[in-house]
C-alpha cells in the first residue's frame, strides 16, 4: 500500500509544485497549483503542501508526486485541493495522501469536523472520498453560487 509523506511548500519546491500536472480532461476539477499558491499567501488560514512517496521522503531531493492543501477555519479542517501529477496517478497516491492529511487535522485540538468538496462530475473525487466516509454535507452557506460543487463531510466513527 503506498504511503505518502507532505512537506509544506517553501521557496526550496515551490518550482517544482507549480510544475505538477493533471490530465487535460481533469483540470475543470481542480485550480492550478500556482493559483492555490496565490490563495495561500493572501489566507493565512490555508495549508499547502507537497505530496511525496514516503520510501523517497528521506532522499537528499525526493520528486513531489502531488499537492494538497488545506483550510483551518471555524472549528472545520477543510480540504481545499488534492491533486496527484498525471505521472503518478492510479497508484494509490490520492488515497494515501488523503488518509495522511485527515491524520493530520484530527491532531488538531480545535478541529471538530472534516469537510471537502469536489466538482458534481468528478467521479474519481466521489469515489475516493465516499470509500474514506465522507458522506454530503448540507452547507447552507455556501448557497447556490457553489451547486457545482458537492460539499461532503467525514462522518464520526461510533465508539
Ligand atoms: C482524484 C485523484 C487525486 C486521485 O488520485 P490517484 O492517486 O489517482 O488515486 P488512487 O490511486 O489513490 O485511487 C483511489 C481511488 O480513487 C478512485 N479513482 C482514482 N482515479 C480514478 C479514475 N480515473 N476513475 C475512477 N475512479 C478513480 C478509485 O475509487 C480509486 O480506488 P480504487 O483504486 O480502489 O478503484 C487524481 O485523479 C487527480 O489528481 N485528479 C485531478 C484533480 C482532482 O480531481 N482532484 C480532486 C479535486 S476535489
């Protein structure tokens, strides 16, 4: 099973990060990488990270395989953005690095939900996000603006 490891995005793999792609017919699902970078230096609340195979984290220079990020706000860890580089997908990247970015928010101690969201046509995103327990989540604030997209929220587990 892949495991994967984020490094934040720094001036270090920032060149690197703006340089992953999607296939052509993904990028109506997801901004660029260099417009989610744009969106974080200007919202303190947005988390960006570099997506790395976990056998290659501890080479002196690991390839970014893809970039995540992530929105700390009111209670919620929100997941802006995954995307994995056309190279590396279908190889169990895009589940890996969701799994490690829900670990990450539920060590947060003021996080009391996990949410994300995909455009309605993405059926990879539907798939992967329900196989984790996600299920929809009702978002009134959004409002009709955002229709094209579906919000979803990480149901808790009964202990
Ligand atoms: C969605 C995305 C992140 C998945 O990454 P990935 O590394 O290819 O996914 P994985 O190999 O971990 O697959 C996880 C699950 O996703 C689903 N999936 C991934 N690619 C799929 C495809 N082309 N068609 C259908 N389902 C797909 C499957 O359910 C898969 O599980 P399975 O292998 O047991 O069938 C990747 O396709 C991507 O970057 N897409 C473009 C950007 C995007 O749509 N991001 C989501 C924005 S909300």
């Amino acid at each position: 099973m892949a495991t994967v490891s984020l490094r934040l995005i720094t001036q270090t793999n920032f060149n690197e990060c703006i340089s992953l792609k999607v296939a052509d017919n993904q990028k109506k699902f997801v901004a660029t990488n260099v417009q989610s970078l744009a969106a974080a230096f200007v919202n303190p609340t947005y988390h960006p990270f570099g997506i790395y195979d976990s056998e290659a984290h501890y080479q002196a220079n690991p390839s970014m395989i893809g970039f995540t990020m992530y929105e700390l706000i009111d209670a919620v860890g929100f997941i802006l953005r995954l995307m994995i580089d056309e190279k590396f997908q279908r190889k169990g990247y895009g589940r890996a690095a969701m799994i490690e970015v829900i670990r990450r928010l539920k060590l947060h101690p003021e996080v009391e939900q996990i949410a994300t969201s995909h455009v309605r046509e993405n059926e990879a995103a539907a798939r992967l996000y329900e196989s984790l327990g996600f299920v929809d989540w009702e978002h009134e604030l959004r409002g009709d603006e955002y229709s094209g997209e579906r919000y979803l929220i990480l149901q808790k587990k009964r202990t």
